[in-house]
C-alpha cells in the first residue's frame, strides 16, 4: 500500500488536501481541522476516495447506530500508524474518559462474538474493526466540514461551519452487554450514566415521584433516534429544576455534567453554559420504569432546546442507549444549513 501524501496523485486527492491545509492550534475547529488533515495525508488515494465527501453529500446529514457498514473509512481497513491517527482525530473531539469510554464499547464488540458464538450465533457481524470515520467538507481554516465516527453503539461527530463551532449532535453512545460477564473482569462501560440518575431519584419524596415517573414501563428504545423530531418526546415531562431542593439541583446537574464530559473539555464547558443560560428554569427530569434493578428503566433530561435520553430496557435490561439531541443544532444546525444554500444550493 502506498501511504506517501502525494496530492498530484488524482484530481479527488488534490482537492481533498488543498482543501485540508494545516491550521493553528488556537481553538477547538483549528484544533479538529489540522488532526483531520494529518489523518487524511496518512491515507492512500483508494483510502481517501473512502474516507473524504464534499460538505454537501448526504451522509454529512446522516446518523444511525445498528450494527452495519458506514461509509467512511473502517478501522479494520487502516495501517496501526492509520488508525493513531484516528485515534488523534478522536482525541481532539473527546476527553480522555470519553475516548476511554468510546474504545471500551468498540471492545465489546468482542465481548458479543464470544457470547454469541457460546450460544451457536455466527457473530462476524460483532466486529470492532467495523466503526467508521469519515470526514466531509473543507478542513481548512475558516472552511465548513464535519467528522463522524460511527458504527454499532456509537455515533459521534463535530460539525464546523466556517472555521466556527456549530454543534456535536446527534450523539449517541450505547453498550451491550451493560453488565459484562463475571470473566471478562470490567465494569459497565455506561455505568456512571445509570448510577447518578439513580441517585437523583434516591434523593425524590413520594410526592415528587408521582412527577417524577412519567410511566410503569420504559419505552423499548430512546424516542429520538435516526429520523425522530423533537416532537416525538411531546412537552416536557416529570419534575421541574423550580420544583427541586437545592440538592437535587446539584445531583441533576451532575448528571448533565457527566454526559456532556465525553466531550474535550473546552467543549464540555461550551455546551455546559449554554444549558446553564438556556435552558436552567425549564429544565425537567423524567424517568419511566420500575427503579428496581435489573429491570427496564428509562430516563430522559429536556430542556427548551436539548434532550438527553437513556434507556435500558433490551436484552434483559442489560443493553444502554444514550442520546444527545440538540434541537437548534443537530448536524450543525441553521449555520450548516445556510451555508449549504449560499455554496451548494441545498
């Protein structure tokens, strides 16, 4: 394979690395423009036709987390020194708990072979050589691209609008199995997602459960998922940040505090203020399910303009879903949208 960043080598490598010039290293698009442009100049012209689009191809406003094949570059098809390199590009996106987390729920990709094929299942779908990356767009300075990495049980991705932040969502991360067999010997990768939720709910009265519990059963599956609106969660449910101690408060916003630590952390902060300024007075805390564990439950933190959703209801109760949606900017939001009217016409 022939891994030399030659750009004369066809008109698709040419334009793909113009357009990914290096970037300073001042803030978080610089940042995520120059590790996408020394990812894409580790990659051969037959690796980049599979790992670059233009900003206005479909898949830039796509998202799923079945398992499957995505488009984009697969891990299992990368050099060692290829997939550092996505792992650098992952790095800049994530904290060190969140690649951390991200690596674990690839891992259990093995984990799934092995215990399928002990119950007579041919896993070779349970691959985690089979997650994706993919970058769309123009990775230079001021240019508008998105990165996702995707594949089963996760979905991630940064969108940047010229040369500015404009969202991470739809985020998505899941786990399965969420309590791991005895002999792989580690923890539940979503573990902390379940244990702070639970401890919010330990902290409730009997009167603000009633609030609280917006149903015996937790739905199957997180409500907005690929091609859901916002409607689908309908108006916001369960019990009020007004109507909690100053406690509970605490125990909430540490919740929302460890989702949003996925992200690096300048990230992290970003988005923290912005439901901080937002969306405090109107944020609400639902659960649906029995809190008895082992069994399905479901929770969901909605404010005006976000929704954080977690339900483990599948396989027993022992399979975790966890979504981020923003509804101002999903995909990047008006910001993307506009510029794919003034540039591409879309």
């Amino acid at each position: 394979m022939n891994r030399a960043p030659v750009l004369a080598a066809s008109a698709l490598a040419a334009s793909i690395l113009t357009a990914c010039a290096a970037a300073p290293p001042s803030t978080f698009a610089a940042d995520l423009a120059s590790t996408a442009t020394r990812f894409l100049e580790r990659l051969d012209v037959a690796q980049r036709r599979l790992a670059w689009r233009p900003i206005d191809h479909e898949e830039a406003l796509r998202w799923n987390f079945v398992p499957g094949r995505y488009v984009g570059i697969e891990l299992g098809a990368m050099t060692p020194a290829q997939r550092r390199a996505a792992c650098d590009l992952l790095r800049t996106m994530l904290s060190a708990t969140g690649f951390a987390k991200t690596m674990a729920i690839l891992d259990l990709e093995n984990v799934l072979r092995a215990v399928e094929a002990d119950g007579g299942r041919a896993p070779a779908h349970r691959d985690p050589g089979r997650y994706a990356l993919l970058i769309c767009g123009d990775c230079s300075p001021g240019g508008t691209f998105v990165v996702r990495f995707q594949g089963h049980h996760v979905s991630l991705r940064c969108a940047v609008v010229d040369g500015v932040f404009a969202g991470h969502t739809p985020h998505f991360l899941g786990s399965n199995p969420h309590r791991v067999p005895r002999a792989w010997a580690r923890p539940a990768v979503l573990a902390g997602e379940e244990e702070l939720a639970r401890e919010l709910m330990a902290s409730f009265t009997e009167r603000q459960l009633d609030t609280v519990v917006i149903a015996a059963e937790a739905p199957r599956d997180v409500l907005l998922g690929p091609g859901r609106p916002p409607a689908a969660l309908g108006e916001r449910r369960g019990l009020p940040w007004s109507a909690m101690s100053e406690g509970q408060r605490a125990k909430l916003w540490r919740l929302l505090e460890h989702h949003a630590r996925v992200l690096r952390g300048d990230l992290a902060q970003r988005e923290l203020r912005r439901i901080r300024e937002r969306d405090l007075d109107e944020l609400s805390f639902a659960w649906a399910g029995p809190t008895d564990r082992g069994k399905g439950h479901y929770y969901r933190v909605h404010g005006t303009a976000f929704a954080i959703e977690y339900d483990c209801t599948q396989d027993d109760a022992n399979h975790v879903h966890v979504v981020w949606r923003d509804f101002d900017r999903d995909f990047g939001g008006d910001a993307l949208r506009r510029h794919l009217r003034a540039r591409h016409g879309r």
